[in-house]
C-alpha cells in the first residue's frame, strides 16, 4: 500500500505540534482578556493557518472540537470584526479569514466602551460629591482616565494607519 501524503496547493493541511501550541498561546491569552477559549484557539489557527482562508469544517477538524463549538465562535468573531467570511470561486461552503486592520478595528470598536466608563465615573462623581476625599481621587482618576483614553484612540489608530502606509507588510 502507497501512502501518499501530496496535499494540493490550497487545500487545508492538520497543524503542526508547533502550530497546535501557538494556538494555544493565543487561545490562553485572549481568554485572559475576556474571550472564551475556542475563540481564541480560531483567531490562533486562522493567523498561522495555511492556506489562509479556511470553512467552518476545516477549522473544526485543525482544532478538533466540534462544529457546534466553531460556528458561534465564527459568529462572534464576525460581528466583533475580528474576521471575514470570503467567497472561493466554484465553492458553495463560507470560508473565513482575520480580517485585515483587525486589530485596530477591534481598538477602534471599544471606544463606545471607554465612553461608558467616562460617563460612570462622571455619574459616581456627581452622586459621592461629598463623601471621602480618597473615594472622590479614585473616581476622578478614572473619569480622567477614560476621558484621555475616547480622545486618543482615534489618534492612536491614525498613527497605526500611517505608519502602516509606512512600513508596508
């Protein structure tokens, strides 16, 4: 019997132990963020995947976990924007990709978050005017916090972007 272990050029291929280990990293590290693990582990395999397009049934077989596990972490990467669902011509399964500038999308997307704290600390403020100054110094440290972190992001991003234009990949 013939083993043939010929892969055609953009077909999906099982990770390497190397490859299953850097998932893991980014799986462990955006879980320390707040993302669930399996979310982590398909933004890990898809910036280290080959080809870099893959379907919900290839990404479910590289990382061994169900389809049923994948699909809601596609799902909510999607809507995060953190990655694309891409057409492949003559193929009727959705293939999916980080997104390009994910990163500063995904930074960009928070700023309604920081806006929330602003408006909380602002509110804490407002009602505890009274109270111990130590409170008071704590409350003002994060509306200033937040309020300097809504006014930079933009200009941090457009930074990113311009040296990006700089420093093409």
């Amino acid at each position: 019997m013939v083993h043939n272990d010929y892969v055609p050029p953009g077909s999906p291929r099982d990770p390497t132990e190397q490859e299953r280990h850097y998932v893991e990293e980014v799986a462990v590290v955006l879980e320390r963020m707040g993302l669930v693990r399996m979310h982590g582990r398909v933004v890990g395999w898809l910036l280290v995947c080959d080809p870099p397009e893959q379907s919900a049934s290839d990404i479910s077989a590289a990382l061994q976990a169900s389809k049923g596990s994948i699909s809601p972490a596609l799902r909510f990467l999607r809507t995060a924007g953190w990655i694309e669902k891409v057409p492949r011509p003559g193929q009727r399964r959705d293939y999916y990709r980080i997104t390009p500038n994910a990163w500063s999308t995904m930074l960009r997307q928070q700023t309604p978050v920081y806006a929330v704290f602003t408006e909380l600390a602002a509110r804490g403020l407002d009602e505890f005017r009274d109270e111990p100054p130590g409170r008071l110094l704590r409350l003002r440290e994060m509306h200033q916090f937040f309020t300097w972190i809504q006014e930079e992001i933009p200009n941090l991003v457009e930074r990113w972007l311009a040296w990006q234009r700089e420093h093409p990949l």
